[in-house]
C-alpha cells in the first residue's frame, strides 16, 4: 500500500495536489472531517460519540478519529492502492496513533508531503480564495489565526515524521502542473 501525508499550511494547496494524487496513483482520500460527517449521518456509534463532542462544542478526542480511520481501512484494506491522507495528523499524539495503526495492517507512511509556501504567498492565495469562493473564513484576521495555529500546533507533526525519515518537502510555489511533477518524482521515490 502506498500511504501518503500530505502536509502544509492553510493556502498552500493541498486540496488541488491530494485530487491530483488520488487521480494519478488511485488513492483512496481519508479526510477526518469526511469521516466525521459520514459517521454521523449514517448513526454509526461512532458517529454518536463524535457528535456529543461536537455539540458540547469540543474537538472529538483522537481515540475516536483514530477508530473512524481503523473502521474505513477494515472495511476498504485490499480493495484500494493506498491512502492520501488530508488534514491528518494535526498532533504529533495523532501521527503515532497512525503509526501504530498502521502497524496492525502491515502497512506504514510511505512519504509525507511537505508543500512549502511563504506565508505572504498564503495571504495572497487566500485573501483571492475569499473572493472568488466566498469563504468566510478567508480574510486577514482569521488567515492570520489559521496561521499561528498551524505553526505552533500542527507544525510538530513534520518533525514526527521528520525522526520517521519520510518527509520530502516540495517548493509550493509555481504552476500546479510543475508542482505536481515534482510531488510525483518524491512519491515514486518513496515508493
């Protein structure tokens, strides 16, 4: 299985690069927030426990994200090439849930993929997202925010899997196109 993180500030195209991933190597796409939404509309127990987290206003507790990832590899193991995994881990206590669930399926993080982009770059992208996509959350302020939080709390994460040896930074800043050829060139190698 091929096993992919793929890691970056907010703006710094993850979005774009995992829909080119999962064309090009045919990946499944784990994304937490997915799964929370499908295990609560479809009442899993799961999906419950997230809920009651969510209501009180709380972040679901990793034990519980880590149980929605085990479910959908139990239920996919065999059947898909590997795994693109977006916006997971935020916390270096995520990543070595990861890992050690990984384990149990004989399976590891075969690359991390770490898009560098500087952060006035970021501003830039993300004050035009707001623009064009009408996100709320795409303003200087709450940008700003986005970006604090990303280097103080999801930052250690590239260092978890820095220690692993598996990080391949790619500059993320071109065309998409040259990007994506240099992603490609750092998950063949990881291969």
């Amino acid at each position: 299985m091929l096993n992919i993180v793929i890691f970056g500030p907010p703006g710094s195209g993850k979005g774009t690069q995992s829909e080119n991933l999962i064309k090009e190597y045919k990946l499944a796409h784990i994304s937490t927030g997915d799964l929370l939404r499908k295990e609560i509309s479809t009442n899993t127990q799961l999906g419950a426990l997230a809920k009651s987290h969510m209501d009180k206003g709380e972040l679901v507790p990793d034990n519980v994200i880590i149980d929605m990832i085990d479910s959908y590899l139990d239920k996919n193991f065999g059947k898909i090439e590997g795994v693109i995994f977006d916006g997971f881990p935020r916390t270096v206590a995520q990543a070595e849930a990861l890992k050690n669930l990984l384990v149990e399926y004989k399976t590891k993080v075969n690359v991390t993929l770490n898009l560098e982009v500087p952060n006035e770059e970021l501003m830039a992208r993300m004050i035009e997202r707001g623009k064009t996509s009408g996100r709320s959350d795409d303003n200087p302020e709450t940008i700003k925010a986005r970006l604090d939080v990303y280097e103080k709390q999801t930052k250690p994460v590239l260092d978890f899997y820095k220690k692993e040896g598996v990080v391949a930074n790619i500059k993320g800043v071109g065309s998409i196109e040259g990007i994506f050829a240099d992603i490609k060139k750092a998950v063949d190698a990881a291969k």
